[in-house]
C-alpha cells in the first residue's frame, strides 16, 4: 500500500482550487445513460470512486474520453444490461437501475459497497423504484430488476428519511416514466439541486414544491448536454479546517458561500473567520476575542440545509485544539467515530457514548450505536503511525497528521484517493510537508 509521509507543526498559507464534486459527478456520469446521445461535463475531479463509474458505464456499453478535468460520455446503445462485478465494490451502480430499466426494460447491478460507516440500508431506493412499477429481486451479490411492460409509471413515493441516495434513485427513474412522480420527504442536498439541473439541460420536467417534495413530470426522451460539476463543498470544509487548525490562511478558489452557510456559522463560534470574495472564501483563525483561542462547540449534524455529517471529522481536529468540553452528536449514519481512535493516539482526548444528549434525541435513541463524541481541549497532537480506516477519516489523519509535532506515516492512502485529487500535491502548494511513498 502507498503511504504519505508527515511532518507537522507548523502553519499553512496560499490557495488552493476546489476540485469538482464527488458525490454530484458521480451520479452525472450515470445520468448520462438516460439519452443515445453525448453528454460533456466540466470540473471532474481526477479521483479514484470515479475509475469504477467509468467501467460500470463502459461495461454498459459507454463511450467515454476524460482529458482532464473534461469527461464526454456517449451511450447510443446499451450494449449490457446485466453487469453483475465489478474490479471494486461501490454504492454507484445502484443508480444505474433507473436508466437502464427506461432504455431496456431489464437491468442487474452490483451489490453496494463504499466506505465503512455503518448501515446504508438500500430498502428506501428499492422501495422507491417499486412503486414506480419495477419488479426487483435481489441476491447475495447483485439487484436484478425488471420494468412493467409499458415500462415505468408515475407515482407517489413517500422517502421514510430523505435519504440521497434514494432520492437520486427515483429521480433518474422518474423523469423517462410514464406520467408524474412526486417525491415527499426527498433529499435537497445541493448536490441533489446540481444533478436536477443537469437534467433539466437534458429535457427532464422537475419541480420543487415545499416542503422536501420534488416533482417529475415523465417526458418521452432526453438529450446530451454540457454541464459544469459543482465544487465539492467536503473538500472545501476540509481545507478550511487545515488553515483554522494549524493557525494559517488558506484562500479556496471556488467554494461557495450558498452551501456552506451551516459550516461557516460554526467557524465564527469556533474563533476561525472567513472573507467571501467573488472567487471562493478564505479562512484563518482569529479567536473569539482577537486572541488566537479556539471556543468549544456543540454540533448535531443533520440532513441539508442541517450541519453536514462528512463535516464532522475534519472540524473534530480543530476542536482538539479548542478550550474547553466540545460535543458532536452524528444523527445520519451509525459507527461514524472510528477516527477519535487516531486522533486520541496522537494526544487527543475523545471520548464516544450510546447515549443522544437529554435535550437532543435523535433517531439513534433507541438503537444506542455509539453516535455521540465528546472532545476535551486542547490537547497538543502528537505524530504517529496510522493506517486510514475509510475515506473521511483518512483525511482527518492528514489534518492531524499537519497539525501534530513530528513526522507521522499513514498507510492505505489509495482511500483518500478515491475522493481527493491530488491531495498531497495540493498540500504541498500551501506548504505542507508531505511526501508519498
């Protein structure tokens, strides 16, 4: 396995470009299978959880060509509806049902796969596509699926969680259904927004209705288009945390202040600051009171426009560095704490509980996974030896890794891979001592 290697301790300034959206080009690419013809998208990261799309969509029968941040995808003929492995698992292909029950009538996918983070139980897609008039059936390694004849219908699909993913799922289904589906309790990520607007490029009929309700009005074909990926506001957070905790500047070309607006209120509690400039946003630590100290906080995360949960881990580095008793209650996936055991090898001091807050249950209450994190600080960060545990957590490694006194090694960095590009190049521009071996 490849490895970086650490030195920490010292600040970071400069500039850095935020690379396009995982969790929106991802799904855009798969989107591509709802028309014959070519669709082009701009600002693709260069990331590994992209590899395994583009041979799901070759295995398909796709047509593609990546020249750098420029992917063109064509798929006149869905040359295999049945693509039953994969080189890796991946959570990707189940959105691949939609598309290829609206071009051929049939469709089998891969089981899920992706990062370590608890249950993400597939009932609520799979119930999703059921009441659109898919018939499914799912085995140890893959969902098989078939289309009414007359193919997909409108329906009313009410989400039990607004769930992204099965959100995503009945859209890409809906919008080449006969007639119109409304989805109630839907997901409105920001990513979610970026891919009905690629759609709606395509032809597809969409509205959005308070509250969390999306309408699709079924049209008979759509068309290829172009489209710009959103920046990944994930990766924006994570580097906004390395300038906050190691006491730098780092301005972000590119983010955007619409979708981070939750995270920027936590920066200003925390003592970090921010300038939003026409570009992107820059970030630095300033103190509650002018002073250069970081305050505790207390964060819930939540689905959108709530605390985001992939913002938990990096701003969990910061609040090592915070005076005083900081909390952060996870409510949207269970086990999502496994990085408190790097942080608390290198010095930290987190402690995590079953338990919600009195004043806060959440969902979890009655399951009691360990869902609540209590950090005491600050604590100085030490280096150490770490092997990345899923995608998140190994960019909490770096965080720390930067933060911490010594050099630190992190093994099994083909994880942060899959959803950083570059990352120790980039690094490296703001200053970073990182290397990779």
């Amino acid at each position: 396995m490849a490895k970086f290697i650490v030195k920490g301790g010292k600040p970071l300034f400069g500039e850095v470009t935020i690379a396009g959206a995982k969790n929106a080009a991802s799904k855009m690419l798969v989107a591509s299978l709802l028309t014959e013809e070519q669709c082009i998208f701009k600002s693709v990261p260069g990331i590994g959880e992209l590899d395994i799309v583009y041979e799901l969509l070759r295995n398909i029968g796709s047509q593609i060509d990546v020249a750098g941040p420029t992917v063109s995808v064509a798929t006149p003929v869905i040359g295999n509806n049945k693509v039953t492995e994969l080189s890796r698992r991946n959570r990707i292909p189940i959105l691949a049902l939609g598309p290829l029950l609206a071009r051929t009538g049939e469709a089998e996918v891969p089981v899920l796969g992706g990062d370590k983070i608890g249950p993400r139980p597939v009932d609520i897609h799979l119930a999703g596509l059921e009441k659109l008039g898919a018939r499914i059936e799912t085995t140890d390694r893959s969902f098989r699926a078939w289309a009414p004849e007359g193919g997909l219908h409108g329906a009313e699909v009410e989400l039990r969680f607004p769930s992204v993913g099965a959100t995503e799922n009945v859209l890409l289904a809906a919008v080449l259904a006969k007639g119109r589906t409304v989805i109630r309790n839907a997901a409105l990520e920001p990513e979610i927004i970026d891919l009905i607007k690629l759609l709606q490029k395509m032809g597809a009929i969409i509205e959005l209705h308070p509250p969390r309700t999306i309408m699709i009005e079924g049209v008979e074909r759509l068309h290829g288009t172009v489209h710009r990926v959103m920046p990944d506001r994930n990766e924006a957070v994570s580097f906004a945390c390395l300038a906050i905790a190691t006491n730098g500047r780092i301005r972000l070309r590119g983010a955007i202040q619409e979708h981070l607006i939750t995270f920027l209120n936590a920066v200003r509690r925390v003592g970090g600051e921010y300038e939003v400039f026409e570009d992107g946003i820059a970030f630095w630590r300033a103190g509650r009171n002018g002073d250069g100290a970081l305050a505790p906080l207390s964060i819930r995360t939540d689905v959108h426009p709530g605390f985001m949960t992939d913002w938990q881990q990096p701003l969990a580095v910061v609040l090592t560095q915070a005076n005083g008793t900081s909390l952060i209650h996870e409510t949207i996936y269970e086990d999502r704490f496994a990085y408190a055991n790097d942080l608390n090898q290198m010095g930290a001091h987190i402690t995590v509980a079953n338990a919600c807050p009195e004043s806060d249950p959440c969902r979890f209450a009655e399951k009691a996974p360990a869902h609540v994190a209590s950090i005491e600080g600050p604590t100085p960060l030490h280096s150490a030896n770490l092997t990345v545990r899923d995608l998140r957590s190994g960019m909490v490694d770096i965080l720390a890794a930067l933060v911490a006194d010594g050099v630190s090694e992190i093994e099994g960095v083909e994880e942060i891979d899959r959803g950083y590009e570059l990352i120790d190049a980039r690094l490296r521009q703001l200053g970073a001592d990182i290397t990779r071996a």
